[in-house]
C-alpha cells in the first residue's frame, strides 16, 4: 500500500453515525442528489451524487470539475456539516480547511469504477473519506492504472484518508452489500469525501 494511506475503521460509533446523518439530511434541503454523466458519452454514472461546502465536484458531457452552485437548482451549496469539519480537523493533519464534500450515494447496483481524484490544485492535502450505511468493496492500486490492487470491506462509520504518496492512487468501488445496514431507512450507501480544491 502507498505511504499516507489509512484506514480507520470504525471510527464513528453508531450514535455519532446517526446524527451525522440526521445532520446531513438537514443539509440535503433544497439540495437534492443529481445523475452526474461520464465526459464525452455523456452516459450515466450509477451513482448519484451532490456536494457540501464553497466548490462541489460535478461531471456532464463537458468534463469533470469544480463548480460553486448545483448543476440542476443553480444554488449554491450548503455549507460543510460541522461534524464533518471536525473529522477533517481530527485527522487531515492539514493546515486548512476543506473547500468541498461529495456526497455520493449508492444504491445496492451501483459501483464506481477505478480513478484517480486529480481534478484538484492542493495535492498536498489529503482527501477524507467516510462510510455511512451499507457495506461496500473497495479497491485501491497504485499511481498506474495496471497497478496490482487490493480490496477491502468499509463498513458504516469507517473513514479512509488518500494522503501523501497515495493521494492519487486508483481507486473504486467495486459492489455494494445491500441490506448490510440498517442505518439509512432507504438502504444503500453515503459516502462524504472532504476535499481541499485550491492551494
Ligand atoms: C470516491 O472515490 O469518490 C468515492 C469512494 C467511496 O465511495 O468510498
Ligand atoms: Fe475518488
């Protein structure tokens, strides 16, 4: 495994999962989960997604990138939960804070397949990321797409930090165990990365 890499599991209990949830959904007013769309062919990505934060990260038929407002309702983010930044206090290691939070969801298809998170400025600083709900496979290699990789499962409340050399490393998820958690009323997967944009 790449230096800088981590895996915490189990980090958050269940109590600090349910209220980061219920923190969430606060912040999801107004702000509802798009279909982001693969460069190019335009198809579909599995998993939905929407952001937290100054900047979100967004995908269409032009690209991948770092927009202030929603794709569809054209507002502005909301803001970074608290409990988020905190997280990201706690374990960045980082000077600054946080300029974005993906918030993906997945339902028990959808996967993401193998990438690297380069689409911003601060390298330097790690991305940090949380599980919430269902189980999922997750897969990391190193900094060339053939790398050998390896799997693991992240469970709710298990957070992964990309920092250091393994900052870009691929990485995916490769399936979603439905039913694995009885955290999310509606089943499937959250998973929040914090992520600093601009150096
Ligand atoms: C991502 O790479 O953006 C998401 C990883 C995950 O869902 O754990
Ligand atoms: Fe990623």
């Amino acid at each position: 495994m790449l230096d800088g890499f981590q895996y915490l599991p189990e980090y958050l209990n269940r109590q600090a999962q349910e209220e980061l949830v219920d923190d969430i959904r606060n912040h999801m007013k107004n702000n509802p989960f798009f279909t982001p769309r693969m460069p190019r062919s335009n198809n579909p990505f599995s998993v939905k997604m929407t952001n937290f934060g100054e900047l979100g990260w967004v995908s269409d038929g032009t690209g991948y990138r770092y927009e202030k407002t929603h794709p569809t309702t054209k507002k502005t983010w909301p803001s970074i939960p608290r409990p988020l930044m905190s997280i990201w206090e706690d374990i960045s290691q980082y000077k600054n804070p946080p300029h974005a939070c993906l918030v993906n969801y997945y339902n028990s298809g959808a996967k993401m397949g193998l990438h690297v998170d380069n689409d911003e400025e601060d390298l330097a600083a790690p991305v940090v990321s949380i599980s919430l709900g269902d189980t999922a496979r997750f897969r990391i290699g190193g900094l060339n797409r053939k790398d050998p990789t390896q799997s693991f499962k992240l469970h709710s409340g298990d957070v992964v930090v990309l920092g250091g050399q393994s900052r870009l490393a691929y990485h995916g998820i490769d399936h979603i165990y439905g039913g694995s958690s009885t955290l999310l009323k509606k089943g499937g997967r959250l998973n929040l990365t914090l992520r600093r944009v601009n150096v």
